[in-house]
C-alpha cells in the first residue's frame, strides 16, 4: 500500500497548498513535489520524507512545503544572474542552472539552439533553464516564475504571474480565469494586458486593484474580457495562444 505520492513538476509549475490538503483530505496520502525539465532527463530535484538517522536518532529533513527539494545524486544547482551569468548569494533570486550527467548533450540538429542553453563553468556543462529561483541554506531549491514571463516596463521587471495572482486575490472569484501577456509599447517598451473570462465589467477590475492598493507597475494597461481561456492538451492555458489573442484583441 503507497504511503505518499512524489510528483515531479516540470519547469516553474506549482502546486497550490489547497490541492496538496485537498488531496491529503481525499486518499489520506502526502504528495512530495520534485523539478525537472525535458531536457535534464527530466528530473532534477525532488522531496523525500524525513527519516530518522540511526545513532542519535536526530530528524534528517527531506522536505520543505513550498520548495522542489533537493538536488539528485550528482547533480547541481546554481543561481546566477540572468545577464552576466555571475553566481549569486544563498537566498537571492536569479537563473536556474542545472548541472550534472543526465543534462542533454544537445539540441538534434541545432547546435546554434543547443549553444544558447548549454553552457561550460567550474568545469560543468549547465542547462540555462530560463526559471527564476533561489536556494536556501541547506540547499533546497524554490521555484518563483519564468523569465520568459516578466514585462519590462520603465526599466523594471514585473512579474506576469505575480499579476495574475494579484488579480485572482482581488477577484475572490474561482470561476474567473485571467492570463496577463505582455504587449510591445512604444512609450514604457512593454505593456501588461489582462485576458479573462466571466461577467466582469473590466473598469470594475482595475478599480478594485487601485483600491486594494497593488503596485501601479503591476496595473494592466488594457483588460479584455474573452469567452474562453485558451488551453493545452493538459488543461493549462496556452499562454501562446493567449499571446496570439492579446495581439488581436488591442
């Protein structure tokens, strides 16, 4: 009989604390999130229960609520910045790097691709995962978005899911999906437009983000309401075809 369920997450997916008590309610079983992407093999950290140590009996941690755990035998983890690729103290956010033997050797028949990922430092090939992360003092790692899902507007970087989640926690509505996509603009470089779904009145939205006093940066320039938020096979939202619709609808 399993007594837990370990579920890797790929790229910067998260696991909401109500699925994890929802599913803990429902089959009486924990779920152990873990990290990996395709081109690692695909796992590259996970959690483990705690286990006591033989001898003096002391707690070894395997896992902490929140991050993906630790990394595999052999692998590693760095934070570097996403510029100059220079490592980063314990704690501060920046590019996830993956080392170690199950790193891909290369992209088929596209060295320029595989050039742009794979790089060579300390002596190590590192897979650039185009995650942002940081880890903690006793190396576990924590997932906090995608760079590819950042606006830069007026010289600063925002944070798309960050919008999101600002929005849903405003909303208080479950029923309501939104997606924020960021659009070219000629006068701050980039622009946040707001996609959902439900019977909203958008001024409605951005009123009650002014009122709940969320930073002016994160405030959606356009906020569109569609009928149907744009999905993957798996049930996620296409937030490339969300992308597509954006550019259509302003």
């Amino acid at each position: 009989m399993f007594q837990s369920l370990r579920l890797v997450v790929a790229g910067a997916e998260k696991l909401s604390s109500e699925v994890r008590e929802n599913f803990k309610a429902k089959f009486g079983l924990d779920i152990y999130e873990g990290y990996g992407v395709t081109e690692t093999t695909p796992v590259a950290s996970f959690n483990l229960p705690d286990v006591l140590v033989p001898g003096d009996w002391s707690v070894h941690q395997g896992t902490k609520i929140g991050t993906v755990g630790l990394p595999l035998p052999g692998t590693s983890f760095k934070i570097v910045d996403p510029d100059t690729l220079e490592e980063l103290p314990t704690g501060e956010a920046g590019l996830i790097l993956i080392g170690g033997p199950q790193v891909m050797a290369g992209y088929l028949k596209n060295e320029k691709k595989t050039k742009e990922v794979i790089i060579e430092k300390d002596g190590i090939r590192w897979y650039k995962t185009g995650d942002k992360g940081q880890l903690d003092d006793d190396g576990f790692l924590t997932i906090l978005d995608r760079y590819s899902r950042f606006a830069k507007i007026g010289g600063e970087m925002i944070s798309l899911g960050a919008v999101e989640e600002e929005v849903s926690r405003v909303l208080d509505n479950k029923e309501v999906e939104v997606a924020a996509i960021a659009l070219p603009d000629a006068k701050k470089g980039e622009k946040i437009v707001l996609l959902f779904t439900g019977e909203i009145d958008p001024a409605n939205i951005k009123q009650k983000l002014i009122e709940n006093k969320v930073n002016p940066l994160m405030l959606p320039d356009t906020i569109v309401r569609i009928d149907n938020m744009p999905k993957l096979g798996s049930g996620k939202k296409d937030l490339t075809k969300a992308k597509e619709l954006a550019l259509s609808l302003v």
